[in-house]
C-alpha cells in the first residue's frame, strides 16, 4: 500500500491499509487513519492527525509550518476529520501559538485544486471550496458553507453556514449564516435560497430566513433592533438560530 519510492517517517503512524503513492513524503507526528490516499508526490508534515477515508490527491501539501513571521517552530497542530477531498496544489497549515495552535477541518469537505487554507482556521463539515479559493489566518467556516473560484477571505473573518460566497469575491468582514455575497469588497446579494432547497429547506423555513434577512439588510434597523426582532421571532422559527448566532458572535462586524 505504500509505494517504494515514498518516503515514511519511523516516527508517523498509519493506519494498516493507507495507501502513499509514488515520491510521496510522509513526516514525523502524522497520524493517517484508515481508508485514507495518499497520491503521489504529496507532502504531509506533522504533528497533523488525518481522520479516516481522506483523498488527497498529488502535489498537496498539507501540515507544514504557518506562513507567518511569528512563528518560532513551535509544535501547532493540524486536525482533518474523516471523508475530506483534497485536491491538487492545495496547502494546508498547521496553527500558531498566537491561536489555539491547531487548524481544523471537519468531515466530508471537497477541498478543490490550489486552495490554500492558513494557519488557525477552523473549517466545518460538507463545506465546497472551488478552485483557488483562498482563507487567510484564524478564520472560521460554518457547515455547508460554498466558495467559489478564486474567492478569498481576510483574516479572523468567520464564514456563516450554508452561507455561499460569489466568484472572485473579497470578504473583509463577517459573513452571516445563509447569506450570499459577492463582489470585491463582498456585499449581502440575497440568502442562499438555492443551497437551502438542496438540503431540505421548506418553503416556510426559506421564507422565513429571508424575512429576517431584509430585516438586517432592507428595512433600515439599527442591527441592535434587528438582533432583538429575530430573537423573538426565534420560539416559533427555530431555523433562524443560525442567522441570529452570527450576528451575535461577530467580532468582524456582518458584512453589509
């Protein structure tokens, strides 16, 4: 299952049927579980811990030092879940001490060519990044969340789910969940109505998101009012939570 030209760490510990492709490196402190591939010429550096039925395809790099002039080799971490896709040239970092000193990724991400992903991100589950999309330091991505190519986000910034961001688009802010955005800097276009009809949305939910979305965005309330509106309107429209959490939890500031 290891190919003879790989080259693995006595230090690493894989999992009995990992499979290492040709000229692949695999480092010190990296943990593969089962079901996992590794293709060819890939580097993976630890201390990472890679879940269980993980593609990553050639050329990736994943678990190497944080590109940031602070760090000081100091033993960050990478944590990736089970079921990711990580395609071509993507890079991968490990956390800083100026964090938590890990980057994590979720379950069931489809990682898409020459992504780059900084150091103390946190990513969640099932989320689509397209080609060249790109995710400065410390910032936060919710489930279901959608990157197009060549988007990117600036750092600290958190992603809300089932959120969808629009090719090319440039986020300097937070993005709340369900929302849409686009543009250079990014601004609110609409929620995601598409993305939440797929995952089993109801009409109902849908509308309702959207009300509470026009009242952040299209009504002219202070967000203070708007906040304090949608938590009322909680009780009875659960599906709002989402919405009214990364309104609450912003640091950045929503995107507006």
């Amino acid at each position: 299952m290891i190919h003879a030209s790989a080259i693995v760490s006595d230090k690493a510990d894989l999992a009995d049927d990992v499979e290492v492709g040709p000229y692949s490196i695999i480092g010190d402190n990296v943990k593969i579980g089962s079901g996992s591939r590794v293709d060819s010429h890939v580097v993976i550096n630890g201390p990472t811990v890679i879940g269980n039925d993980n593609h990553i395809y050639q050329f990736a790099s994943v678990g190497d030092d944080p590109q940031d002039k602070k760090y000081a080799d100091e033993p960050t971490t990478l944590t990736m879940g089970d079921r990711n896709t990580v395609r071509e040239f993507c890079t991968i970092s490990r956390g800083t001490t100026q964090d938590k000193g890990e980057t994590i990724i979720g379950d069931d991400n489809w990682i898409m060519a020459y992504v780059h992903i900084a150091h103390d991100c946190v990513i969640g589950d099932k989320t689509i990044m397209a080609n060249n999309a790109t995710l400065a330091g410390h910032v936060h991505v919710g489930d279901w969340a959608i990157f197009g190519g060549f988007s990117g986000v600036h750092q600290f910034c958190h992603v809300g789910a089932h959120s969808f961001l629009g090719m090319y688009s440039g986020v300097n802010r937070d993005v709340p969940a369900y929302t849409t955005v686009s543009g250079t800097p990014a601004i609110p276009r609409g929620i995601n109505s598409e993305g939440l009809k797929r995952r089993g949305f109801d009409a109902d939910q849908i509308r309702n998101i959207k009300d509470a979305y026009r009242l952040v965005y299209r009504k002219s309330m202070k967000l203070n009012e708007a906040i304090e509106e949608i938590t009322a309107r909680c009780a009875t429209q659960p599906e709002l939570e989402l919405f009214l959490e990364s309104l609450r939890s912003s640091d950045r500031g929503p995107i507006r």
